[in-house]
C-alpha cells in the first residue's frame, strides 16, 4: 500500500509499504478514503517528538472503511464507515473505566513514534487500529467524511478544552490561537453556551474567520488583548480561556487574560517542558489552571451529534484538498503557514 513515512525533519514521503494486519484479537484494518494533516503532526515534521524511527507511518486523522476485524471485536463489521480517534484505549483497565481514556495503561497515539505506543500511523491506503470496538464510532447517515473527520481529532480535542473548563451558560470565553483547534473551540464554546467569544491571534486573517462564526476578533499583533479583553469585560477579564497553541507565551497570556476566579484550560500541543508558572498572581486571582491531552473517546459521540444537527460545522478550516500523493507538498504548505487545514484524499 500507500503511506506516508516519516525519514528526518522536514522529510516526509509517499513510499510502498507491506499492508497491515490484524495482530490482537480487538485490531480492525480500515481502509482509509479521508485522512488530514495536524497541527500536532508538524510537531513530528520538526524532530521534536522522540523515537520516531525513520520510515515510521505517520498520520492519525481519519475516516474509513472496515475491511477485516479480529475474532473479539463485536461492534463493526466489514463495510461499516467509520471515524476513529486519534489515540487509542482499552476502555477496561481502571483510569478508561474512569472515563480518562487519555491516560489508558495499554493505550497509544496513532503515527507518533515509540514513545507513544509504536502505533503504525493512518496517511495510509490502510490502517490497523487496536481496541476497534472502543477507538472507532460508526459516521452517521448523511454526514461527508470531512464533517465526521475532525471529530476523531480537533474538534473533540476543542470541544472537551471548553468542557474541562467548566464553561457555565452567559459566561465569555477568550480562545487564544485560531488555527484549527481554535477555530473548533469557538464553535464548541457557542455550542456549550458561552454569550460572547472572545479569538485572539496574531494572524488577522485567522480572527477574520472566527469573526464569521460569531466571534469577536482580537488580532493581537494590532491591539493589546489583555487591554482589549478588560475594555469589554468592564475590567474582569475572561472567565474561561482556551489555549489552544501551546507553548510558554500564550500560556503567559491565558493567566494575564483570566478574570478573577476564571478557569484555564489548556490543550495546545507543545514540546517545552516547563514554562515559567504565574504563581502569587494565580494565588492572589484564585485561577483554576487545567492542561492535558485529549480525551476523545469521552466526547466523540457528543461532537458526531453536534455536527449531525448543523450546531458545528468542522470544515470551515479546511483550506486546502490533496490526493496521498502529495502529502509531503501539504506538509510543506503547512509547516510555511500558507495552509490553515490540509485534507489528504484517497478515495
């Protein structure tokens, strides 16, 4: 088959490869027909991410087909369609019966090296995806693998960014960063509730889009945010604030542009280990700070109804649409921001 393979930074290519198999009795194979780009996959395309050996699959957005499933996987067959998360679980140990299935003890990240699971990735004609029953959902009649697409990924990580907040109904929200991720966590943030969303970026064009989506843009290389914020918050702040970047500075700037008493959530892929935490002003604000990775199998049936019922449309970020083949020109797009979402088609 196909597949996209990882050989060094900024080095990826298109290369036949031996097709997966079932290996565990929960494995299903999918045919993959959609697969896209990540902003956490340049992560990968910089060498910023540990073992990834050269050849490695890549990839972990996806929508597909069944193909062959293992003797225990009782909730798909061949021909089901279907959109998986990007990270996979058990959903039997003790942290997936909590519902963390992010922190599953035999779990993985689809395509991200060695150290999160050696999992072969899904830019691929085909993929092998472990504990099918638990990390696959069936596409609802009627959806485009686009819409279904960003549910297994980007969006469900935005979505549960606002949950992990615990946005109440008439608060505001400031969204830092309206990449993809951000873009999906204004829409989240309207879809839970929020009166007013704030999308804060650097690039203009970006809060453009957020502005049609009912944002009020804040392009922050014109206007001071924080000032901004507080003019229309009569001095408080945000009661929420999503990162959705990652890394120290817009870190900074979450803690700056929380109100008293507000939540950060923090879901911004980042390869820093440590930044420089805020803390008498967090003491002195009483500022909830929440970070993690997503938890997808925890929300994806609710953001697959979301977009069922027209309340979130996920395609709005897609910019550009390319076959598998070439994939390493959709990464170059991406990595030199002239891409805001990448679609890689196979079918």
């Amino acid at each position: 088959m196909k597949a996209v393979t990882f050989h060094g930074v900024g080095d990826v290519r298109v290369e036949t490869v031996q097709d997966p198999a079932i290996q565990e009795h929960t494995d299903a194979i999918v045919r993959i027909t959609t697969a896209a780009i990540c902003g956490s996959d340049l992560h990968l395309y910089h060498g910023a991410i540990p073992g990834l050996l050269p050849g490695a699959i890549i990839g972990h957005e996806y929508v597909g087909v069944v193909e062959e499933v293992g003797p225990h996987v009782r909730s798909f067959k061949r021909g089901d369609r279907v959109v998986g998360a990007f990270h996979v679980a058990c959903g039997k140990c003790r942290t997936c019966r909590r519902s963390s299935f992010n922190q599953c003890r035999y779990g993985g990240v689809l395509g991200y090296g060695v150290a999160f699971g050696n999992l072969d990735g899904t830019q691929a004609e085909y993929a092998r995806i472990p504990y099918a029953d638990h990390t696959l959902r069936r596409v609802p009649d009627g959806l485009t693998d686009e819409q279904a697409l960003f549910t297994g990924d980007i969006l469900t990580t935005a979505y549960g960014a606002v949950v992990n907040s615990g946005l109440r109904p008439g608060e505001n929200v400031a969204v830092i960063g309206c990449g993809p991720v951000g873009i999906m966590a204004v829409q989240s943030a309207f879809a839970l509730g929020a009166s007013r969303v704030f999308a804060v970026d650097l690039v203009k064009e970006r809060t453009e889009l957020a502005a049609q989506l009912g944002a009020i843009p804040v392009p922050s290389k014109e206007m001071n945010a924080v000032s901004k914020i507080n003019e229309w918050t009569n001095g408080e702040g945000a009661d929420v604030v999503i990162e959705a970047v990652g890394g120290p500075a817009t870190l900074k700037l979450a803690f700056e542009l929380a109100r008293g008493g507000g939540r950060i959530s923090a879901v911004g892929v980042t390869a820093e280990d440590t930044f420089a935490y805020p803390l008498m002003s967090s003491l002195t604000k009483d500022v909830t700070f929440r970070i993690g990775l997503a938890n997808i199998h925890r929300d994806i049936d609710a953001t697959l109804a979301l977009v069922q019922g027209g309340r979130i449309d996920p395609t709005v970020v897609v910019s550009h649409r390319l076959p598998l083949e070439q994939a390493p020109e959709g990464y170059r797009l991406f990595d030199q921001r002239q891409a805001n979402k990448v679609i890689l088609q196979l079918s």
